[in-house]
C-alpha cells in the first residue's frame, strides 16, 4: 500500500475548503509549534517578549514555517 505524502486539498464549488495531511506531517507540525513556544519562554529570561495574541498569528500565519 503506498502511503499518500502530499497533502490532498478539497475543493467545493471551484473554493479551497480543506486541506488533509499525513498524521506524520501533522505531528511534525505541531513538533515545531511546541519548539517555537519553547523557545519564547527562554526569551522571557532575556526580555525579549511578544504580546501572545501576536505571537500565535506569526504562528498561523506561516512566519516560523
């Protein structure tokens, strides 16, 4: 059985409405989430900090990807 790696988008209408992904991919995702906030709380001790609601749009928005 081949394993589909590519993540496969829906389409309803002619409009993207989902995209599925691998649990592999998903979990490798949400791996380097968890290194992002990680990493934050080691700016706390630098005062390097971020408002959280900013922070977690930079994440949304692809910017740590």
């Amino acid at each position: 059985m081949n394993v589909q790696s590519e993540p496969v988008e829906i389409v309803k209408n002619g409009t993207s409405v989902a995209v599925i992904i691998s649990s592999k991919e998903y979990k490798k995702i949400e791996a380097l989430k968890m290194e992002i906030v990680k990493s934050r709380f080691t700016n706390i001790d630098t005062d390097d900090l971020v408002e959280g609601g900013d922070f977690f749009d930079e994440i949304d928005s692809g910017k740590y990807d």
